[in-house]
C-alpha cells in the first residue's frame, strides 16, 4: 500500500505552511510544483523542510540534457529530496535528471501518464509504456501513472517492476483510493487535502491506505 504524498497546489507561503502543518503527521513526501514556486520563491522548500518530510519537486522537467542538468541541480541545492521530469524529450535529457538525482543523493520520476482526459491524447498508450520502458534504461527511480487508469497503471507496472510508481488523481480527479492503493507505491492527493475545512482530517482519511 502506498506513501501518501501532498501535492501542496496553494499560491501563497502562508497557506503552504499551515496546511503542511496541519496535514504532516499523515504525510509521507510533499509535492511542490509550478503555483506554489512561482507564487512563493523555490525557498519555500526551506520552511517546508522544517516538517521533516521529503520534498518533491514536481517541475515536469522537459528540455535539453544541459538545460535539465541546470534545473535538477537547482532542485536538489534547494533541498529537495525528488524532481518530477517528462520523458518525451529522450532518454539523455532523462538520464541528465538521473544523474543530477544521484549525485545529490536523491530521486527522479518520469511522467508516463499522465492522469487528465487530455492525456489521452499523446501521453498514454503505446507512447506511456516506451515512456516507461526508457525510464528504467535511464535509471529512474520511478514513473507518474494515473490513478484516474488503473488498468494502465497495471500495464505500466508490468514494464517497470519494482520501479515505484507515484499516482496522481485520486480524489479531484476522480480516482478511487481503494482501488489503486494496491497498485502503487505512492498517492498523490492534492485539492482533496488543501481545499478541505479540515486538511489534517483529509489527510487522515487518505492516510488509511498508507503502508
Ligand atoms: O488536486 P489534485 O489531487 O488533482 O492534484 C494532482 C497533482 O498531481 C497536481 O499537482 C498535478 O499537477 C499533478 N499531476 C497529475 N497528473 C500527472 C502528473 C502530475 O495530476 N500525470
């Protein structure tokens, strides 16, 4: 059954922290992305690491080897613990993000899937599972599938192993926690938690399928 994993999608400082606080005790990693960094500055990861929770950067990393090389560095100078990249750029701008992860000591998904109808669209079918094949190649430590497909995260894990595979889409998007616990090895729930009147009740509600 899997970690638990905040996306912390708020756009101010105040509202991460409280919300962190609130919901940490049932916390295995938060998820920052793009609305909290761009609203906060990347050093909100400086308070956030006060929790004692690991930090993922969900940046969707999609550039040249260089450029990747740059971003990740960033990422883990600031403390964080993962970074989140895209897969469809190729396999050495992946394996610059996996080099950057293991050189800080730290971890790097690749999106396989993504979880929102659109992905139907490129991101899923044939392509998700080259995506994921190349992500073990690369030395990933694991892939984003949707929870929103739980029969596509069955076939995505049949090409990874036991790569772990981190899942968004549960809750807001739909997904169903029971049924794709089984399936991964970590839930990422994001406006289920920070929306609710009571994120740290939210968070312990989703915390009930953890390990
Ligand atoms: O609010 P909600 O629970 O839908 O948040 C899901 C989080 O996971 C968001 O931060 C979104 O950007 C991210 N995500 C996703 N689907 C992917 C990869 C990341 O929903 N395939």
């Amino acid at each position: 059954m899997p970690d638990l994993i905040l996306a912390l999608d708020v756009l101010s400082r105040e509202e991460a922290l409280s919300v962190a606080e609130a919901a940490a005790p049932h916390l295995d990693a938060i998820k920052i992305g793009y609305p909290l960094v761009l609203a906060a500055g990347l050093d909100i990861a400086a308070p956030l690491s006060e929790f004692g929770i690991p930090l993922i950067a969900d940046f969707k990393v999609a550039d040249i080897p260089n450029t990747n090389s740059l971003i990740a560095q960033q990422v883990f100078a600031a403390g964080f613990f993962a970074i989140i990249c895209q897969g469809f750029c190729g396999s050495d701008s992946v394996a610059a993000c996996v080099e950057a992860a293991d050189d800080a000591g730290g971890e790097c998904y690749v999106v396989a899937e993504m979880s929102h109808p659109g992905a139907l669209e490129f991101l899923s079918g044939k392509n998700a599972e080259l995506l994921a094949q190349m992500a073990v190649d690369a030395g990933a430590h694991g892939i984003i599938a949707p929870a929103t497909r739980p029969e596509r995260v069955q076939t995505l894990r049949a090409i990874i192993g036991d790569k772990k595979i981190l899942s968004p889409g549960v809750g807001a998007q739909g997904g169903d926690p029971e049924t794709i616990a089984p399936l991964i090895d970590g839930m990422i729930v994001g406006r289920s938690i920070y929306t609710a009147e009571d994120p740290a009740e939210a968070a312990r509600t989703y915390a009930r399928f953890r390990r």
